[in-house]
C-alpha cells in the first residue's frame, strides 16, 4: 500500500524526498537516545542536501503544531469516544500520548517540512545541487 513514489512514502519512512532511496536520518529509530535530531548532511544516493539553509528545520516546528494537534485529536477520540473516558482521565490521556510520540512528532513534522520543498525525482542520480 505504501509506495514509493508518494509524498506519504517519504513522510512515513524518513526517506529522501527525491529519490526516497535512504532515510534521511542516522538513525532510523527516533526513540534512541540523542539520535532524534542526527540526519545524514547529503542522500548518499542522489546526493540531495538535505539542509537547504543552515536554520532551514526550524520551519518544521509550525507543522509540528498541527501534527502535534492532529495526535492530540486522535488520543482524544480514542479515550472520550472509543473508552468513555471522563473529561481528566482524557486529559491524561492527551498528555502523555503528546509526550510518547513527541519523537515521531518531530520527525514527521521534519518529514512533511522537507517533502514542501522537494519532490520524487526518481532518476535525479547525483545532479550535485
Ligand atoms: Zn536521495
């Protein structure tokens, strides 16, 4: 279902927005500690910069809003619809959902920031930009 080729692809694996060949990151598990932030500088397939300027993630902090709103919703739909959940017990819920998944909060939203400005380019093989 997932293919490469799709934005999805890239967003959900970590992949390179061009070439969706590596992942972009060192280390492919967010949850391993001091890894969260490590990617690689260049793809080593397609040799796509990754950083097209030096504070260039700091835009993927406003999509980890809407990211981190979207997880919220769901741990809020789950709880209070799904469980019955009351109002704290949900609230709880909420909290430590957003804690949990901050990781993979802040990789998709990384994910998403750098598909905006790149897309699958499948035979862009070491065009050096
Ligand atoms: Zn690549």
């Amino acid at each position: 279902m997932l293919k490469k080729g799709t934005k999805l692809y890239s967003i959900l694996t970590g992949s390179c927005p061009k070439c969706h060949q590596e992942s972009m990151y060192v280390n492919k598990n967010p949850y391993k500690p001091g890894h969260l932030f490590k990617m690689n500088e260049r793809c080593g397939h397609c040799d796509t910069k990754y950083k097209i300027e030096p504070s260039f993630f700091y835009g993927a902090m406003y999509v980890s809003y809407a990211v981190g709103i979207a997880f919220a919703v769901a741990a809020f739909v789950i709880a209070r619809l799904l469980f019955g959940a009351s109002l704290i017990i949900t609230f709880i819920a909420i909290v430590a959902t957003m804690v949990l998944f901050m990781p993979v909060i802040i990789r998709l939203s990384r994910n998403i920031w750098i598909n905006l400005f790149f897309k699958y380019e499948p035979e862009s093989k070491a065009l050096g930009n």
